[in-house]
C-alpha cells in the first residue's frame, strides 16, 4: 500500500511527535493508519488504490468510517442561526489545536493581537480546502479582519518555505524529509515570497511561520479561552451571522456550515 508520507507525519502530530515515539510504537502506528486508510480506499485498478476523495479537499468533507460502511461518527452538529467564529471554531474547526498551538505561542511570546489573532486564523481554511491555503484562507477573512492580518494569512503559505535567521525561523528539517533537500518551490510561492519579503507588513506574516511550524505539540494543553477577547476587538463579527452577511465570502462559511448539501 502506498502511503502518503506528509499526511501520516501530521496525523501523529509531526515530525517532533514521531522522534519522541518508540519503534514499536511507530510501527502499531502505521499499522493502524494503513488500516484506516484501507477502510477509507476505494477500487483498486491498475494495481494503484483509488480514494473516494482529492488528498486537497477539506478536512471537515472527508469521512474516516470505521470499515462498515457507517459514517455515524462524522455526523457534524448543526450551526446556530446567526454563527459566529467561535461556533465554527467548536463545531466545524475542532480541535484546532495546532492554530490554538500558533496562537497561544504567539501570545506567550509576546506579540502584538493582530499577530496573535492571524497565528489562531492561518490555517482554519482547511477545513474547507487544502491547496493553496494562504491565498484561500485570507479571502475567507478578508471582509472581518484588518487588511494587515489577512495579507499575512496570505503570504504565510510562501515564505514558510524560505529561511530568515534574523527572527529565528530555520528551514524546516520536516521539509527535506518529505520533499528531499533538492525540493524547489513552485514559481508562484517564489513570486510570492520575492513580493512579501519587500513589502512593509513582511514581519507579519514572518511572525505567523515563526509560531506555525513550531506548535505541534501532541501534549499541549489549549484553550479558546485566551483569545475570546482578542477576537471581540479584532475580528468584525456580523450580526447576521457568518454566511448570512451578504459578503462577497459569505458561501465559504455556508459550505463549511453545511457540507452535506449535494448542490
């Protein structure tokens, strides 16, 4: 079976998780996610293994069924009437613990709320989509957050890819273990960081990455509660709730509120 070496690594909580596991227990654990990934695959043809799913679909449309062919566990909670970030960060984006992770750095660490908040928003959008997520997850914030945190939320995406030792932030090892040290990124995150790394808002999406790649703890403990009042001074909750503000994202946070809509 072929496994997909980024999304076994991330399902342990990371490369940090995997080092500090045992042989035999990192072996019962890729046994068990080759089971699930069995469960999950669909026909076999030309001797590859077909998924029912895209590897870039979001993770909230991705069903992990337990072989029976019984879904119960996914079945999602409905939104209230007028959703606010925090309703879809308990019943759409949970456990979130890795921006929780970002975020609860950031703020240990000092920095500012707006960088706070865009470590707690970086990466929600994967819940709704995968690829190209910066770009993606900064127009779904967009019309609620200052211009300053989505830009960051955007350029993020590139310049994790790119070192800056003035602030810390190292090449990750992760990187060259998935891609190979010859790895070259894309041309589009290359344009992209050759933008950013010029621009005047640089630091913030610099700071985003510095507390990204770092919060994989699969032991921390994190909370909402921190940020409850960043959020109220920082990010422009619609009063008809999100999805139902007639903006130009407001289909973003419906597909995510209702995923299960065929059309």
């Amino acid at each position: 079976m072929e496994i997909d070496r980024r999304a076994f690594i991330s399902a342990l909580g990371g490369v940090v998780a995997i080092e500090a596991m045992s042989s035999e227990a990192l072996a019962d654990a890729l046994e068990h996610h080759m089971i699930e990934q069995l469960d999950q695959a669909g026909t076999v043809r030309n001797g590859q293994t077909e998924r029912q799913y895209r590897r870039g679909v979001g993770s909230v449309f991705v069903l992990s069924g337990s072989g029976d062919g019984v879904f119960a566990a996914n079945k999602l909670e409905p939104m209230p009437p007028n959703p606010t970030l925090m309703d879809f960060f308990k019943l759409r984006f949970a456990p979130a613990n890795h921006v929780l992770q970002s975020a609860t750095r950031a703020l240990k660490t000092g920095m500012n709320e707006e960088i706070v908040l865009a470590c707690l928003l970086h990466d929600v959008v994967l819940s709704l989509i995968k690829p190209d997520h910066g770009w993606w997850g900064a127009q779904m914030i967009e019309p609620y957050v200052s211009e300053r945190v989505s830009w960051a939320i955007r350029y993020h995406q590139a310049l994790r890819f790119y070192p800056d030792p003035a602030v810390g932030y190292e090449y990750p090892e992760m990187y060259n273990r998935i891609f190979g040290k010859d790895y070259v990124p894309a041309p589009h995150i290359k344009a992209a960081y050759n933008y950013a790394r010029n621009h005047k808002w640089y630091m913030n999406a610099r700071l985003i990455t510095v507390n990204d790649l770092y919060a994989f703890d699969p032991n921390a403990k994190v909370s909402m509660d921190p940020f409850i009042d960043i959020i109220g001074r920082h990010f422009k909750q619609p009063k008809e709730g999100l999805g139902n503000d007639n903006s130009a994202v407001a289909h973003m946070w419906r597909t995510l509120a209702s995923p299960d809509q065929p059309l």
